[in-house]
C-alpha cells in the first residue's frame, strides 16, 4: 500500500480557530491525505446525492418565534427507551483507522465525553469489545446481513454480550464503491485498515455465476437480505432493531407494521446510488406514513446546529452524523469528536432558542419555509 | 485593539462617482477596514440570511402601469401618528463610531436633513441624549430588554425626556456573533466603540450555570424577555411601542392582539440565525396576518427605489435601512446619509412613476410578478 | 465629446462569420465603441431586466410536431390593416448615427430590401422625411409625446405627410438614464447625435420646483401624457394608434376599449426601469386581456427564430427587434440589417417547419413547455 | 479536406481507467479530432436543447427501495416481438467513419457482443449489406424518406433482405446544421465520409424557387413526408415500423391509431431544433397518450445506468445511445462499444438493485422524485 493514504498526525488539542462544527471540514484537509479525503468526502459515482443533501437542507428556510419561555430550555428525548442528552448521534462509520491511528477507540471516548449515542459500525476497524470496553457510554451496534445467518447471529450476540442497547441494520446498498473523484485520486483502502468484527469467521464461498446470469443479481446481491431475514432478525435480536436505509414512504409504513422499533432516513450520506434522493426530501412523506409517534432518524448533509433543527422539523427525532464525526476525529481525535458534538450542540441550542423552542418538541414543520411555498 | 479596524478619513463631500444609493456599498470598502467591513457587511454563520435577503427582493418583478395622473405624486405617509415625508427610516444600527468618528451625531443629521425617521439604538455609541441635541429631527428609540426592569424603563424614560417619538423594542437574536468571515477577517470591536447609554447601569452579576445547564438556555438567554415582560413595557412606556423581529404570521397576531402599536417584519439583516427565511418572503403573510390598517415596517436587503417598492408593494408601509446608512456613513458623514436617502427617495419616486402610483396607497401587490407565478 | 464613442468603420459587405442572426452581437464589439457598445447592450441602473428578458424566453422550451403538410408554407401576415411578408419587425431605436455615420437612412434601405416593417424613432438622429425618402417600404412613426400639444400634433402631421403607415406611441418610461455600466464606461451621448426631429421647436420652458415637491413627480414627469392626451392622439390622428410599453393586463384592457389599434408588450428593452418584469413573462396574460383577435407586438431579448417562435406562441402577432438592428447596422450597414433579417426570418420559418406550422396562425401555446409545468 | 477532422488511431484493448460508461465520454477528446468532437458534442445552434437534455434528467432523483427478492433479477424484455437482453440499444448515428477507420461495422461487432439491438442509419458511412454482414445480431434500420419513393421503397427491401427486424423512420429534423461551436471550430465533413447507401441512387433534381418563395418551405422542406407518406410506408413495409421523433403526444395518438408499431421519444440528441424541449420531459405525457402497453423508447442525454432508470421510470420501454456510443467507438472500437454496453448494463442493474427491482417491469414512476413535487 501507498503510504499516501495513511492518516496524518492528529493534534492533543481543540484547534482554536474551529468556531463551529463544520469548520473541521475546512480543516480536515491538513490532517487526512489526499486520496482517503477524496473517498470520504465523496459518495459514489459523480456524487450527485452528496451534493443532493446540502442542496436540499440549504433551500429550507427557518422562521423564528419570538418571545418564548426558555428558563427550562433543554435537548433531551426519549428514543427508543434510552435517555439522551441530546438529538446528536453518530452515524456507523467504517474503517475509523484510516484517519487516525486509534479510529474507533478515539471516537468512543469523545462520544462518552458530551453523551452522544455512538452507533459502531459493522466494519469497523477496532472490534466491537475493544470499542465497548472504553468505558461506559450510549453504544449501539449497526448490523450488515452477512451471507450466513449463524455469522449474523453471532455478530448481535456478541453486540449483546458487550453492552450494546439498540441494533441498527442497514438495508441500502449492499454495493458500495468509491466515487469517481477518489478513484481518480488513485484512493484505495490500506491493508492494514480492515473489518476486524469479522476476522473470527470464514470467507463466504465465491459465487460461481452460469452463462446468462448477472454479476449484480445473481452475484453481489445474491446474498442480499429479504424481508424474511429481517422477520428472522426482529425475532432473534433482544435489543430493539432500527432500520437504516429507508426513502420510500411504503416501505417505511411495512417495516414498522412488522415489528421494527425505529427507522432511519438514509441515503447513506450519497454513497449507495448516485443519483438517489436527498434524505431530507422524503423525511415528511417517512414521518406521515409512520405516524406522529414512532422512532425517525435521518442522516445526510448534516454540518450545522441549523441543518440538525431543520430535519426535526421535519420530522425527525435525532440525527446521525457521519462526515463531520470522521473529520474531527482527524483533527484532534476524541477532543475533537467531543468538541464538534458540543459545538453542534450549542448551535443547535441557539436555533431553537431563536426559533422560540425550549424543547424538541416545540420544533414543528411550520418554522420551515420552503422556496416553493406561496407568499 | 489594533488600529486596523478603525475607520479612514470620511471625504467633507458628496462623491462625484456616486450615481445611485447602491454605489455607496461599493465605494464604502475605501473608507472602511476590511475587518470592519466584513463585521458589517457579514450577517452571521455562513451568512446564508444575508444572501437570502437580496435573493428574495431580486426574484420579484415590477409590473409597470401607464398613463396615470401623477401630478400630485408624492410620498408622504402618516405611521405611528406620525407624519413622514417618505417611507424610509434609518434602522437601529449599533456603534457607528467604528465606521465614522461622529458615528450617530452625524447620521442624525443627515437623517435631519433628508426628513428621515432615524431609529436610534441602545447600543449606539454615543448617547441617546447627545443624539437627540443634534437639533430638530424625527427621532425613534430601539431598546433592547436589559436585566433589570428598572435599567429598561430607565432607557425609556431617557428616551421619553430626550423627545423621541416611538420606542422600538427589538425582539429578536439575544444572541449574535459575528459572521464566520469577520472573524476571519480578524474582526474585534475596537474598546473606544462601546454602548454608552448603558454606562450609568452596573453590569447584570454573571451567571453560574449549574452542572447539566446549558450554556445557551440557561446562561445567555437567561435573561431573555417574555410575553409579560413586553406586556409589562407596553403598560409603562408612553411612547407607542413598535416589535421588531417579527417573522411567523402567529407572532404578528398576537402581538397585534395586546396592544403593541406595529411591527417591523426583520431577520435582522441576516445576523440572528444563519438560516433564517429573507424577511420578504414573510411580509405577505405578516400583513394578511395583521390585516390591512395597522402599522407594518421590514428591512432586509434593501438597496434601490426598486427593492423599496417591492417591500411596499407585499404589504409594508415603510422600510429601515441599515448596511446603506453604514456605508454612506463611512463614506461622506452626514452628507453621505443625506445623498444616499435624496438617491434612495428619488430611485423610488421614479419607480412610482413608472408604476403609474401617485402614493405610497397605490403601490399594490398586483405590480409584482413572481417567478413561480403561472403566465 | 471624446472620440472614442464614434462609430468605427462598418464594413461595405455581409461578414462571412455570421451564420445566425445572433453572431451579428459578438461580433459588434470590433464596430461599436465600447462606451457606446455598453449603452446599447446596457438597460438601466443594474441591468436586471436585460437579463430577465433573455432568461425568460429561454426558458420556454418548443415542442415539435410531426408529418405536417407544409407545401404552402409562408410566414405572411395582415396586421393593422398592412400585409406583411414576415412578422419581424425593426424596433424604434433612437440615436442610431451613434453606430453608423448614415444611421437610420441605412436602416431604412436594409428594411426595405427584406420588406420589414421599421419604427423610426421621434428620436432619430436624421429626420423622419429624409428616413421615408430613401425609397418605398413599410415605414410606421413612433411618437413620443411632446410637452406642447402643438408640437405632438406637428409630429403626426409630419408623419402622415411623409408616408408613415401607423403611429406607435411609446407609453413607458418617461426618464431613461444610460445603465451603470455605461456610465462606468464613460459613455456619453455625442453632441452630433442628436434628434434632428424637434429641431424645428422650442425648448419647453424650464419647470421651476416649489419647496416640498418632487423633481420626479412635478419634474421630469410634469409633462407625461395621460388616458385623456391618449384619447385627444387618437381622436387626432389619421394613422391607426399603437400603444408600445404595456405590461399590465387591465391596462391592455382599457386601450383597447378607448379604441387603440394595437398595442406593443415591452419592457422598453430593459432600459426603463431596472427590475422590471420580463415582457414575454405578461405576454400571455396580455392576450387573454385584449382577446383573441387583436393587434398584439412584443419585444425584448429576441436574438434568434426560435424567440420569436416564442413570442408568437405566447400570443404575439409580431416581434419588434432593437438590439439585433443595431448591431448589424454598426457592422454592415444596410446589408448587414437586410441580412440579419434574412437570417433571422429564415431561422423562424426553420423553427415553424420543425413544429409543423406551415403559417403563423398554426403556431400555439401548446407547442411551449415552461419548466414549471407538470410532467 | 483536412487531416484535423479525421478520426486519431483507437485503442486495440479496453482502457483501463474507464470506470463507468460515461468516462468514454471523458477519454473521447484525446481519440477524436476537436473539430469532429465539436461537430459530436454539440447539437444545432447554440446547443441549448442538449443541455436541457442532460439538466432534465439530473434533477430527476431516485428513491431507493428495500428487501425486495432480487434473486431473479433480468433485464430482459420483449418489444416489437423481440426478445432482448437489456433495455439498451444503439441509435441510428451517422457517418462513423468519421471517428473509427471501419466505423459501423465495429458497432456492429461490439452490439452483437453485448447482443444490443444496433438501429443502422440510413447515411451510415458503410453500407446496410455491409454491416449486416458483420454476422448475427438484432439490427434495425433507420431510414429517413427520400424525395422519390421509389428510392424510399429500395431502401426498404434492401433491408428487409438483409435481416433487419424493425424499420425506424425518423420524421424529426429534415434540415440540420452542425452546432456553431462545430462551425467555430472548423467543421466540415471530410469528403471520404458519405452516405454510401444512397449511392445508388440518382441525386434528386435540384430545386428551383420561384420569387417569394421560402427557401425553407419551398425548399429544403419540399420532400418532407406527410402523414400521407407514413401510411404509405406502414403500408408497404413488411417490418414493424417505429417512429422516431415524437415529442407532442396528440402526435403520439395519431401514430398509434394510424398503425405505427412503436415510438421513439426524441428531440433528435439537441441536434435537430435548438430551443427544443428535452425528450424526458415530455415522456411521460406521451406514455399517457399511447396507453400502458404500447412499444415506446426515449433517446437524449443518457450518460448513465441511473439516467437509464429515470428514463424507464417515466414511462419508457428501452433508451437508445447515441453519443455514447460512438465516443466508445472512437475510444477502442468494437471492444469499446462492447465495454460501453456492459458498463452501462451493469450499472442499470445496480440502480434497480438498490430500487428493488427485479425485472424492468418493475421501474415505477414513483420511484421518481422531482424537485417540483411538495414534501
């Protein structure tokens, strides 16, 4: 491997000149190579969606309140049965140690620190033990089918045995490669960064495909999960299982109708389908069909307090952050996890505070003015 | 502090090159520092409000009329049981003295000159009593809630004993930074430019936040007013009181409801939340809010006659000018204010006439055609 | 006056690089002075409605249609009593010695050769006797109303005396001023070029404002015309009446009803009021004011066959061409308006062939699709 | 002629830094002489309509959906009473040899590799006999009418006797011009590139215009086939015959009712009419007009598998490649084509992968979302 793509040193201290949570991204340049910043700043193909999701959250328009009590103002919810301080999540991100020497382990501390809920991603690059071993903390584990259901399982009870309290089961995009962009800039993953969780377990054998079968169909997605396995799933699991993937409204209404304990809105941060919709666009047709009061998440495009008031207005519950948690673990590690959550966090707090909102719940769809709506 | 954010010589005349209000935001960048300069001309954040402001006053297209009688055309207007000699005010702008020696001493007198409405704030950097010994003038006081009631209805009471005519209560933005560029820009406000109507108060004891309070609800917004307390002041202040901030139609109502004498509909000029819907776009639902008799002012991006129609024509009977006061200002003192409104004045009498409206009455939102409208 | 704004040489033949009647604009920069070229191409103020014009039409996608019998194809029509070969008519353009040392007499000469219609301005730089004496052609007079009635009604005497076929009264815009960017280019009016027209008449005397009025309203305006000088010119005149500058609906409403002949929808090119609505934008709604069969003549932004396919499915009969005429005029004179022409009338009838309209009465609304339309 | 427009040498093996079909697009210019790539990038005039193409389906996003059983997945379909492997076939492109020395019969190659229906145009720089002599393979064949029908006739039975299936018959565009960017660059037609299957026949008389005729309508329009002409072929062909061309659906209707086997949505790849609607957006009214079950492909700016999808999604049957098609071809021939085919195929079975689509039936509208459509 290229040493080209290994991570840059990260820094002991909060960078003074971050004043607000997406200023790690400006920064994050300086501390991950080249190529690795490529692949994680891009989604897939000509990165379309991840553009679709700024898009998106930037043309809606907030109208604040005036004159609201806010002495008892707070973030808190309820979610799924946990207590949380606040609505920050952060999202199952793979491969954490392509960006910092500790990856995961970094991240599971700076998450402790502002009690943020870590969901620790099925391919992580420390192990789910390890992970959970750095202390107490709000962790879930976020689960990929794998080709055998005795290697699924073992995967939720050995989340199970370490103390996770949710499973997360992704269901988009079973194929995921680097953007075009990253694939120009010659990225490719280190050998040394690698899916640790499922060392213990034998290779799945290699598709052999007859004449006139397609190597999509009936090779990659030969093993892709139905809604049987995900029967399986619910049933066998004794956390709750949230669903990560979901766009369509019809799909949202089944999923909970079976059992599953929560959803999230997902486009996988523009990775899965280029050309796929902005995860916030369908966020109020998810809500609608799923009802007032059932668990929604979302993820995409996420970089300020603002965007986070902008999905729970429409209809979220929490949000999942993805690039910005990598980016500032790049830059400082865990003070820099820690230190984007918080920045987040108060910026969340001011837009609320202005928009008159002492609580999550006073967060409506009618503080959002859309571009199309009538004067 | 350093000297770099203090302002250069103001010119002692009008500038020959100045052809229309607008120029005065051009040429302001040679007589103000670039960090000042991106203090003022930045909202706040991203400065996506400011943006959106120009954006939503440029997508709306006057539709002219012909042949109207326009010999007794004027602009005059009876609001608040005033009588003005047209419908622009200069908005409450804190610490002039950072873009002009004199600061507000020479605004007042321009305004003075030009019969414009000046809207003094709490925050001016010279006093509200100096301000209003610059001789005769229509003059409003901007208060902010202080702490302590006593402080507040002692500003009113200086307001009342100095002569000013209507009490403007900005509700908005307890909170505001400088925009992310400023602070790039390595802005600080220089120690000579301070709040001097608040030199006589003692400073509001810190507050100690106790462990899992935040800094936001339960520090900087501790003291934020509520609906009592505007109840409160509606009560005590002699002078009619106007709210500034307005944006949610529900907010107009209710403030409509208990007494309050009119409105400004205001993002703050972009610099209370970044991410906060363009003042215009509200106006039309503020007024059919408030009805078609009440007293209805806006700012936001406005830079011509021809934003000062558009505003006009959605429902608003005058508008408040603020980064163009700064300008000319900085630009020309006293002189400078007095050409820019005479440029601004003229620029909307000839739209008018353009438009076939002899007064501000016949300025209707039928002259405006909007992009998403159907042909 | 500074050379630099006289017209360079044109060229004595049709430039082999012009291959569509838009070439003729790039290549005017290398035969206009590039003070005068920023006059021509500049609206005013801020050049917003120039823009808006271009913008509008281009969004106006044209819909084909198939199989169409278009043996006896031709794109003549009867307007305001006169049979024309094509709907392409030359636009008043004032000045026009400003581009070519014979200005409107070759004009004239290039009009005639392609049988279009031409608008001499009031504002001519040679007079409308010597413009009709270059030969037969279709020659209509464009009035601008004259302080004194004597003087107006003298100019439609002249006018019908010479041969003029119809009166087009221009309504809009009583004040023009050059844009920003032309008075930024240095652009002033050279004394030579002027309006040969009212030579014969006296100066109006000058107006002498009283303290407290405006020098828009009792100024420039005191003197713009109103419904009953409309209605004295109709009454007067023995040419039909065409009103040139409506926009609003009600106001095509009411000329017709007062017995106007026909009416032009325009903007006035972008240089009457900067923020103006694009005229293709009211089009349509101008049609179904004045009805079906009745005069109607557009102008604003048409630089191709396929604009004025444009404009004659939204409802115009006719388009009049402003910029177009003078940039060929600076470029080639006489043979570059006649090519020009050529060109351009070509391009429409390819634009009709392609949308199966063997005349322009089969050319319709249904053959547009605006973006916003559903799919 | 001159050497710069002929085609630089192909590759004799797939490039290895394509990664998806649309990098040909990428890598073309360093295979094609800019002229000849001008003359193929662009469409007529200033290239708006093959803009809109592209813009029309970018904005058109894809929402996911999950679980479904994809164990089967296929791509294949039946159309005209064929069986199909995929959904992609090869537009009717002119005059390959103008990027590859053996030009169509390399198509062919590559089409029969990846078994693509390949459409052979009637001014195909090698003859029909020839190509169909490349071995087995779906071919149809493009044919433009001919001014005697006769001619038109012999073209026919030469490709009915040479195997062809279907007969396309495009009635777009009988007139069209290299785009002004092609022409700036320096475009002409080398002479060796011709319409070698209309050898045979004699050049139609010339035509003699009279004086006032158009040289359009009388002109270059004089043998455009009317509806008389298209039953007379429906009539006489023993193929299905499709038209390609249709954009109206009220054309769309009298086609199906008049026998016309299927349709091709196009506006001819921008080339035909600039100013043109893009074929996507009115795809769906023209599936609306023929009814579920009626053959109807799409052609216009298809660059991806996911564009493919969108395509499907609003209605289509199949899409044909234009563009792409020959920047493979110039790229490395045969194996370019091929590669370019796959590609693309396996990029459409990724997207209906993620959408949970196991066969093209099951594409769906709602699998679309338009930025239009309310939240």
């Amino acid at each position: 491997m290229s040493t080209a793509t290994l991570p840059l040193s990260p820094l002991p201290h909060i960078p003074a000149e971050v004043r607000c949570a997406q200023d790690y991204e400006d920064l994050a340049r300086h501390f991950i190579a080249a190529p690795s910043l490529a692949y994680i700043a891009g989604g897939c193909g000509r990165d379309s969606s991840v553009l679709a999701n700024r898009m998106a959250l930037e043309e809606l328009a907030i109208v604040p309140r005036l004159l609201r009590d806010l002495k008892a103002g707070h973030t808190r919810l309820d979610l799924l049965g946990r207590s949380l301080s606040h609505p920050l999540l952060l999202a199952p991100v793979a491969y954490q140690t392509l960006v910092h020497p500790r990856g995961e382990l970094e991240t599971a501390r700076g998450a402790a620190a502002m009690e943020a809920a870590l969901i620790v991603s099925t391919l992580a690059s420390h192990t789910l033990e390890a992970i959970a071993a750095q202390g107490p903390g709000e962790r879930w584990f976020q689960l990929y089918f794998q080709p055998d259901r005795g290697v699924t399982e073992d995967l939720v009870r050995r989340a199970e045995a370490s103390g996770y309290q949710v499973l997360v089961v992704t269901l988009d995009a079973s194929i995921k490669t680097p953007s075009l962009s990253a694939l120009k800039a010659g990225f490719e993953m280190p050998e040394q960064v690698r899916a640790v969780n499922l060392d213990p377990y034998p290779m799945p054998p290699p598709i052999q495909l007859m004449r006139g079968q397609s190597r999509i169909f009936q090779g990659v997605m030969a093993f892709a999960p139905g809604w049987d396995d995900l029967a399986w799933l619910v049933d066998r699991s004794r956390l709750p299982v949230v669903v990560k993937g979901v766009l369509h409204p019809d799909d949202a209404r089944r999923l909970k109708a079976m059992g599953v304990a929560g959803q999230v809105v997902s486009n996988h941060g523009g990775r899965a389908l280029d050309g796929a919709v902005a995860s916030v666009r369908l966020l109020p047709r998810v809500r609608a069909a799923v009802g007032e009061h059932y668990p929604l998440l979302v993820d995409g495009g996420v970089r300020s307090g603002a965007d986070v008031f902008r999905m729970l207005a429409l209809g979220a519950d929490a949000v999942l952050l993805g690039r910005l948690q990598l980016y500032a673990l790049a830059v400082a590690g865990s003070l820099g996890v820690a230190h984007m959550l918080k920045l987040l966090r108060e910026e969340l707090e001011l837009c609320m505070a202005q928009a008159g909102c002492a609580s999550l719940a006073d967060i409506r769809q009618d503080m959002i003015y859309r571009e199309r709506d009538e004067a």
